[in-house]
C-alpha cells in the first residue's frame, strides 16, 4: 500500500515519545522475530498483516517491517482484526500496556454522605459587636486602648472622659443641699443631671461625698477584640460619637466557598463539622446560619455563613479551614478513580476494557468528587474495568480510528463526521511529494492548539505552485489514514 504520513496531533506528545522509547527498546529484539521479511498482507500467527509502523507514529505506516526510521525499535505489525473500521474499541499490544504503565481499576458501589466538603475561611461574629460610645461633650484626657485589635475583657477601660458641663449641676445640686431645701427641689436637681447624662453612680457618690465629679470612664460592655479605635489622647468628642467596636470571639463566623454546582444541596440549619488545616485533630462544630445571596463571578462559588463554637478562644479571625457540611445520611454511589475520568471540556470519558480485550471510551456524566474517587451518575456499571493511567496512549491510539469522533455523533453520522472540512492558516515548512509540513495556528473545532505538523496531499501532483516558507491558508478532512488537504491557497487569495 501507498505511504502516507502524518504526525500525530495529541497533546501528550512528548510524554508519550519519551515513554515510547523506553518501551521500544525493551520490545525491540521481540518483534524482531515476528515481523522480519514479512510483506503486508501475509499473517502472522494466524493473523493478516495489513501494515508496519511505529506506536510512537502511529500514522506513518510501512509495506514491509524493519527498523524505526524515528526510534530505536523494530516497526510493529497491525493486523486486520484490529482495524478501526470493522470493529469497536482498540486493541493495545499488552506488553506495550504493561511497559507505559496501564493500570486498570474497577467501578464499585460505596455509600457515601449526602453531605459535601467546603474551604471557608473564619471571621468576627458581627452580630455580636459592641461599640463603645460618648454621650456627652468632653475631651479624653486618658486612653486605655493604645490601638485596633486589642484584646479587652469585659469592663476593662477603654477611655477616660472629662466632661465639664457636668460641674454645674452638680454644684448646683450640692447648694440646694446644703441650703435645706425640700425633697421636691433637690429631686428636680437630680433628674436635671439624669437627663445631662450622669451617670447615678456619680450622683449617688455626689451624695455621700459632696464633691462633684467632672471625669467619667467607659468600659468595655463585653469580652473580646478592639476592631475599631477612632480617637486619639486629647480629642474632643460629641454626643453619640463612636470611640471604640468591640467583637467578640465565641463564637465565631466561618464564611465557606460552596462550589455553584453544590448550591441547591445547601440549608440553612445544616450541620457542620470544621477542622484547621494546620491541626486536623481540632474540630469545631456548628450550623449554617444563611445563605449570602448572588455568585461570586470569578470564583463562580455561593458563600454560606456558618457559626461555629470558639469556647476555648483557639481561633482568630482569617484562620483557613475545612468544613464538613450535613454527611449525616449516606446514599449508594457509583464511583471510579478521579484519574480514571478525561475531561475534554465539553464531556467527560472513561476508557473501558471490554471482555474481549478491546479499550472503548465512554461517554458519563459524573457527579462530585469525594476524596480521589469520582461519582458516575450514567454511562456505566457496577463491575466493570476501566483505564486508570495511560489514558493519553489509549486516546491517541482511539482517534486515530475514529473511535471518539463516533462518540460525538452516533454510528449514523461517522462518515459525515469523518468528512467534515476544517481551515487554518499556517507557515509551509515542508514539502514533499506525499504530504505538506504547517507550522500552523489553533484549530478550534478539532481543539487543538499552535503546532507544527505535517498533511498528507491528495495524489503527489497536487499543489505544485505551494512553496517552502510561503504563509497560506488550508483546509483539510480527515480521512482512514490522517488528514488530508483539500485546498492550499496563498493568504492573499483566501476567501
């Protein structure tokens, strides 16, 4: 048969180059006795030879066996029973399997709790702050607080206020006193001072010692940490000014990131379980107290604000933790291992082993991860064998035989799938009388990147006016060797 050639177009090119020689050197001397002077179309073992070629290029094919033109092995044979077009799945030389590294794992039922998994980070409890305030006029002629997040106790200082519009009243207060007035007018002095804001443990020492007082001290109204400190040593203050916020440390908010897929699975009300990341021995519990409205747009994640016990004031605000969210209940899963998962943006596959020996990839649908296993929602079984390293080898092998693209579009429409014309622009880097080498740009729709690769021509006459280092624009199909041009057109007179 003709040659034709064709790199391969797969992202795990070098991985798969570097893994290929080593077992090309290992399987060398084997196949040099299986393939030696044997042209295609002869048998062996009983099995019909359709060509030679190499599994690091696997779309260079040979008329006769030999030694790699490109690695140091021998070419191996690919006999008809393996051929992409009369069978399904692909076929992969064991010992080659075994050489790269291709494990197998079992699909498997597991019970698994309802609940999920999160990263939230700890913040102050701001329904439980306190501020610390001025009811009067007067100048702070002490601070106690030096600056914000500060540890307080409850009833420790805060600041001292001198207030003098205070000594009037009170003088006031002490000549009615001293002048023998009755109840009635030394009452009406007192709910004067009430209503000028001192405080009745001033007048009651006002009483008892005839002195009046002018300074007054605010305390801290509960335990916890300064957040807020807005006033310095000699400031004035005015009624209702914010001096000092004062939050408390038990307990304390805990702001989790739930992924958007998990966020019709979270209530308020559900239980949670958190542990520090530096100490997985500690665990803290506590509630979802609600839901925060809206989706962050750059981490597409909802936040649920969890209130969790602080009792022995282990934690501080910005600490990092896990959470375990509800888990109470389980349910049957079917899982794989996550490895065994290939995500290609717009599905996800599993390569299974099939009875007879043969990989095919399925499509699944696959639900949340738990620890390195995925769930499988459809598109498996209990019991059954699937790859779980060398994927890259396996999906390789299976485009080039059209495998995957009939996955897209269903055993109907494989050919029209296989006709299908795509374009790009690239720069001519080789030309030959089998094939045109591009350094060409991205080709969305088959999802490859920028590379350099080469395409075979339709008949070796076929665009003779294409040019070494020429900039052009190309269309190909794919076809049962590769891809093949269709049209070669200088970018100037592309339409």
């Amino acid at each position: 048969m003709n040659k034709k050639h064709m790199a391969l177009a797969v992202l795990a090119a070098v991985a798969l180059l570097a893994l290929g020689y080593m077992a090309g050197t290992h399987r060398a001397d084997a196949t040099t006795t299986t393939t030696t002077a044997l042209p295609s179309g002869e048998k062996v073992d009983g099995r019909k030879v359709l060509y030679w070629h190499d599994p690091m290029k696997p779309n260079q094919h040979f008329d006769k066996p030999g030694k790699s033109p490109f690695m140091d092995m021998q070419l191996e044979p690919v006999f008809a029973d393996e051929s992409g077009s009369g069978s399904t799945g692909i076929k992969i030389d064991p010992g080659l399997q075994q050489n790269l590294g291709v494990r197998y794992a079992t699909t498997r039922r597991v019970d698994v709790a309802t609940g999920f998994e999160a990263v939230g980070t700890t913040q102050f409890d701001e329904s439980l702050a306190d501020v610390v305030q001025s009811r009067v006029t007067g100048y702070i002629d002490r601070l106690y607080a030096n600056a914000p997040m500060q540890r307080v106790a409850k009833g420790a200082p805060i600041a001292s206020l001198f207030v003098p519009d205070w000594l009037a009243p009170q003088e006031e207060y002490l000549a009615l006193k001293r002048s023998g007035m009755d109840d009635t007018m030394l009452a009406a002095s007192r709910e004067r001072m009430r209503a000028l804001s001192i405080p009745d443990s001033i007048v009651a020492n006002l009483d008892r010692t005839g002195k009046a007082q002018t300074h007054v001290t605010l305390s801290a109204p509960s335990t916890g940490v300064i957040t807020e400190l807005n006033v310095r040593d000699g400031a004035m203050v005015s009624p209702g000014q914010t001096l000092a916020k004062v939050a408390g440390l038990n307990p304390l908010w805990l702001v989790v990131e739930v992924p958007e897929a998990l966020a019709l699975q979270v209530k308020a009300g559900m239980s949670v379980d958190a542990v520090f990341a530096g100490d997985a021995t500690q665990h803290f519990t506590g509630h979802i107290r609600e839901i925060l409205p809206g989706i962050s747009t750059g981490s597409r994640t909802l936040q649920a604000r969890l209130s969790i016990d602080n009792k022995d004031l282990l934690l501080t605000p910005g600490m990092l933790m896990r959470a375990r969210i509800g888990g109470v209940a389980t349910a049957s899963r079917l899982i794989v291992p996550s490895e065994a998962v290939i995500t290609t943006g717009k599905r996800s596959i599993v390569i299974v082993k099939q009875d007879d020996g043969r990989l095919q990839p399925v499509t699944v649908t696959t639900g949340n991860d738990s620890g390195s296993d995925t769930e499988v929602l459809s598109g498996l079984s209990e019991g059954v064998q699937v790859v779980a390293s060398g994927q890259f080898l396996i999906d390789s092998e299976a485009s080039l035989k059209s495998v995957l693209p009939r996955l897209e579009s269903g055993p109907a429409s494989g050919a029209a799938a296989a006709a299908q014309t795509y374009e790009t622009t690239g720069k001519v880097e080789a030309v030959t009388s089998h094939d045109i080498t591009f350094s060409h740009q991205p080709v969305p729709a088959l999802g490859w990147g920028a590379m350099t690769m080469a395409f075979s021509k339709p008949s070796a006459d076929a665009f003779p006016d294409v040019k070494t280092g020429e900039t052009v624009h190309f269309a190909f199909k794919q076809s049962d060797d590769g891809y093949e041009l269709t049209k070669v057109e200088p970018v100037g007179a592309a339409k």
